[in-house]
C-alpha cells in the first residue's frame, strides 16, 4: 500500500507543529521570572523558540531525509537532474520568513512599549533623582521604565546605582541608606539611576530580564516591579577590567515587613550624640568641645581653659 505524499506532508507539518509548540513552552532555557516586566519578555522568547524549533525541525529533517533517501547507490555514476530555478517556490520561501519578521517585529515592539522603553523616566509627584554624587544635573536619556499596568499610583522606591571597579554600590536618597546589595519590596516600583564612576559596567539582573549599560558621564534610569520574592544575582555584563567576573551584589525582593526592618536597621544614625560615639570627626567640633575631655582628666575647667585661649 502506498500512502499519498501530500497526507505523509500533513502528518509531518502536524508533528513539527506540536513538537515546536511545545517545545517553546518548556525549553527551560530562562531562569525565574521576578517580575511582570520578565512575563513578557518570555512571552516573545517562547514565541521565537516555538518559531526555531519549527524551522530547525524542517531544514535538518529535510537535509537528513534528502542525505538518505537521494543517496549514492553503488555503481551510479549518472549526474543529478538539471533543475534551474522556481519562482513559486522562491516567492514562497521569501514570503514565509518576511511574514516572520514582521510578526517578530511588532510583538517585540509592543513589549518594549509595554516595558516603558519608549518613555524610560516616569512622570510621578516624585521627580526621578537626577543628582550625580558629583552634585552635578544628569540628563536621564536611556534605559527602560516600568509597566503600565503595575505602577499604579505607587511612588517609586529611588535607589542610586553606582557601578565602580569592581563593586556595585546602592544609595537610598530617601533614608540615606548606602548599601553593597540591593533590597527592594515586593509589588513596589522600583527606579534605578545607574552611573558609572570609571569605565563602562552593565548592570545586569536575569531574572528581572533586564540589563543595562553604566556609562561614566551619562546617567542611565532603569524601572522595574519584582513580584516575586527570593534573592537574585546582580551582574556586571560588561568587560571592565581584570576583576570583571568578581562584580557581583545580591538583589533581594522581600516581603514589606522584612524591607522595614532591613531599613530600619541599616538607617545611619540621624542624631549622634557625643557621650556614645566612638570615632568623632574634630574636624566638625569647635576647639573647647574638642579639648574639654582632656581637660577635665587634667583638672582643668572650661572657663580656664577658655580664658588661656583667649590670651
Ligand atoms: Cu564592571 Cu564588568
């Protein structure tokens, strides 16, 4: 019994088609997902791999059915067919993959648009932080904002991120807050404005799927929303120098309970007073605040001393 080519054709092009399916879906190729932002940009790389498996499917199933079954049988020494051209089936596969990359274009398109790509600084009664530590006013021109449809009317959290050979440093303007990892609620909008205090570095979180270049001189912002709690690796993506691998910080999302307390305990200490602190800086005590200890070990009033001074 001979079955007809064009079933064989439909059974095959229905095999690819479920296996390239689901394929797509459970490549395992991405590590988690952190935040809505992560969701979509998976939802174009599933698309994709669901498009590539089909296509690597159908060109090496082909090339390996035509290395067998057009083989060379012993003592064949005829030539092949003279086939010159075929426009049906060159417009064919020209229009195929141009149909492909336009449906790629605007789906990713409409992803960064999603991200904020287009818009990067959010607008909100909080005005994003565009002081370098220099003090100087920073054109934010580059990077990514957040999701619409997360933000809400939450203000931001602001955190400065410095990138520096080889270390990632945080600053909290709001709490004053300098810290070597980064820690963010969960569900709170987060906008990063990401400098670089020597050479190029890139910011880098796989999980949030996203990435970013610290360029000295020109501040880059970066919004994101995690929704999904844990500790994720920050990595710089950018060949700086011979300790490149070794920057590395931690980013951890963490409940709003658990944020409190990381704040609350690692606020600098707003009023210092004198009696407990250990190291103090004379240069910010007047010269009777800062001998008046000794003095006093030495039997030596204030008034004296103060009258010793003015002669
Ligand atoms: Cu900084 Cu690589």
């Amino acid at each position: 019994m001979k079955i007809p080519s064009n079933i064989i054709t439909l059974i095959v092009g229905v095999v690819i088609t479920l296996i390239s399916l689901w394929y797509g879906q459970n490549h395992g190729l991405m590590p988690v997902a952190a935040s809505y932002d992560a969701t979509q940009v998976d939802g174009i790389f599933n698309f994709m791999m669901t498009i590539a498996t089909g296509l690597f499917l159908l060109v090496e199933g082909t090339l390996v059915f035509c290395l067998i079954k057009f083989r060379r049988r012993p003592n064949d020494q005829t030539d092949g067919p003279p086939i010159e051209g075929n426009v049906p089936l060159e417009i064919f596969w020209t229009a195929i993959p141009t149909v492909i990359v336009f449906i790629l274009a605007l789906y990713s398109f409409e992803v960064y648009n999603t991200m904020g790509g287009l818009d990067p600084v959010i607008s909100r009664d909080t005005p994003p932080q565009q002081i370098a530590m220099d003090g100087t006013h920073k054109q934010v021109a580059l990077g990514i904002g957040t999701s619409v449809e997360e933000s809400g009317d939450i203000a931001p959290l602001m955190v400065e991120v410095q990138g520096m050979q080889y270390a990632w440093i945080f600053t909290y303007p709001e709490t004053g807050i300098i810290s070597g990892e980064l820690h963010v609620p969960k569900n709170r909008p987060v906008q990063l404005t990401i400098a670089a205090t020597d050479v190029l570095h890139a910011f880098w979180v796989p999980q949030l799927r996203l990435k970013q270049d610290a360029i000295p001189g020109r501040d880059a912002t970066l919004a994101f929303t995690a929704n999904r709690e844990g500790d994720y690796p920050i990595i710089c993506a950018e060949l700086c120098g011979a300790y490149h691998g070794g920057m590395k910080s931690v980013l951890y999302v963490e409940d709003e309970e658990t944020y409190a307390q990381w704040e609350e305990t690692n606020k600098p200490v707003q009023e210092a007073s004198l009696d407990e602190t250990v190291a103090v800086n004379p240069k910010k005590l007047s010269d009777g605040e800062f001998l008046s200890p000794y003095a006093q070990e030495m039997g030596i009033h204030k008034e004296i001393l103060a009258q010793v001074h003015h002669h």
